[in-house]
C-alpha cells in the first residue's frame, strides 16, 4: 500500500473510533407492587438479539447466596467473571422504587438488544425475566410492566 493511501486509511480510522465507541448514559427506573413481602432481589441486564447475555447493569439485593434465584440472570451470566464490579446495590422494599443509571453504547440502541430484569423475593415466588423491554429509542419514557413484584419499568436516554 502506499504512504498517502495508509495516511488517509489512519485518519479514516481515527475520525471513525470515537464515534463507534460513543455512550450514553441511560436511568432505569423500577417501581415495585406491594406484594405483601420481604425487600426484592432484582437483576437488571442486557441481552442481544438472540437472547444471549451481555452485560449486567445492576443487581439489587447484598447476598450472594440468593442470586440463584434471578435465575435467568444468574444462568446467562455465570461465565463473566465481571458480572458483579460496582453494580450492587441493597434489595427494594414493596412499594419502593429502584433508580440506576448505566453507560450504554449508543450503537447497542435501535440494534436489537433487550432490558431484561429478574426478580425474586424471600418465601416467594421467583420471577424470571421479570420484565422484557427491547432497547429501541422508541420506548424510552414508556413504562412496562412487570408480571408479580415490578409494577412497571421505564428507561430514560438522553
């Protein structure tokens, strides 16, 4: 190749990486029913378009032992070694409201992947995948529901 073809091909990918990596930070707001219970274990986390996992934005609830009970996420996830670094958090009482932020990277939007998030309570029933919302610009600000102990879900972008 010659110089000015590798001069303008190293300005192309210089000019081209920053906005390939460019994020934005998302809030996640969970508003818990009053199911009548001890505080949720809940486990928010990424999935793609074939359902795989991909990274996990928070887990709600201070013991290990129990996140067996988020069962999805707890068997998607148990190969990351990561899956725990700085996103935890203490369990979300009945009624309360769960608000966490988490840097996404803008090309994971309006590409198929998912906001999943588990829940499980103690001497209750568990709830995989708890909640599903596709992470498509469209849906920020809508709230979704939950099936047992989240009465809704919302995501905000900026």
């Amino acid at each position: 190749m010659s110089k000015p073809l590798l001069s303008i091909l190293a300005a192309a990918c210089a000019l081209a990486l920053p906005a390939l990596a460019h994020s934005r930070q998302i809030s996640l707001t969970a508003q818990l029913k009053n199911y009548g219970g001890d505080g949720a274990y809940l486990a928010a986390y990424l999935t793609d378009a074939k359902g795989a996992y991909v990274r996990t934005l928070w887990v709600a609830g201070g013991k290990a032992k129990y996140y067996k009970h988020l069962a999805d996420w707890s068997r998607l996830s148990a190969s990351d070694a990561k899956r725990l670094d700085g996103v935890t958090g203490a369990s979300v009482g009945a009624g309360r409201t769960l608000k966490v932020t988490a840097d996404l990277a803008d090309a994971l939007i309006d590409a198929g992947y998912e906001i999943r998030i588990d829940a499980a309570a103690e001497k209750m029933r568990d709830s995989p995948s708890e909640v599903r919302i596709p992470l498509i610009a469209a849906n920020a600000g809508k709230p979704h529901a939950g099936k047992q102990y989240v009465q809704s879900v919302a995501f905000q972008l900026p």
